[in-house]
C-alpha cells in the first residue's frame, strides 16, 4: 500500500498540482481548511503532512502545535510550506519536520516527502 500524504493548503491550484505530481507515487489527500486538524489526521492516517502556513482558520502555525502536542500525531513528519520569508524559522519554532519555499519546484517537492517519509 502507497504511504499517504496529507496536504493543507486554501489554494485549489496547488493542491490540484501537488495531488497531480504525487499521486503515482502516493496516496495522497488535500484539505483546504485544517479547522479540525486532529479529527482529519485520525481519520486518514497520513504518513507525512504538508502544512500551508495561511490556511484558514487556525493558520497552519497553530494546526502544527496542535499535532505535534498531542501524543497520537506528534511523531508524523510535518513540512511547512509557505512563501514567507521566515520559514526556515518559524519551521524550528514550530518543531516541524521541514519546509519547502514557494514557489516549489516538482522535484523539490518529490525530494523533500521522501526525505521526511516514515
């Protein structure tokens, strides 16, 4: 069975790419609210999240906190992704896993799950 990412964005577009670009490789999953963050990650199990940082409505910065405090998902590889200039920062701050710049490119996206990927 394919590892699942979940992906959190609020930007249709890119989840439609990302889904495009990783589906033969992954199951993959897209959400463009995180309002109930814990609840979708029991419910579909992911093995690595992608987190946009300016989702609505908890933004993604709190959506990370949430998981990684909480015992049954602090351990799921969590990369940020975001074009805001302090994510290599705000990735430390938040204990994530990892970050990728937007705009991405397809092979950095590829090389980043699968260097974070249980």
């Amino acid at each position: 069975m394919n590892k699942c990412v979940l992906i959190y964005d609020d930007d249709a577009e890119i989840l439609f790419l990302c889904k495009a670009i990783l589906k033969n490789d992954y199951t993959v999953e897209t959400l463009d609210r995180c309002d109930n963050v814990l609840l979708d990650v029991e419910t579909i199990k992911p093995d690595i999240i992608l987190m946009d940082l300016w989702i609505p409505n908890i933004g993604g910065a709190k959506a990370t906190g949430l998981l990684k405090e909480n015992a049954a998902t602090a351990n799921i590889p969590i990369v940020l992704f975001s074009a805001n200039a302090d994510i290599q920062e705000i990735t430390k701050s938040l204990d994530a896993n990892g970050y990728l710049e937007k705009p991405f490119d397809i092979s950095m996206l590829k090389e980043t799950i699968d260097k974070h990927i249980l």
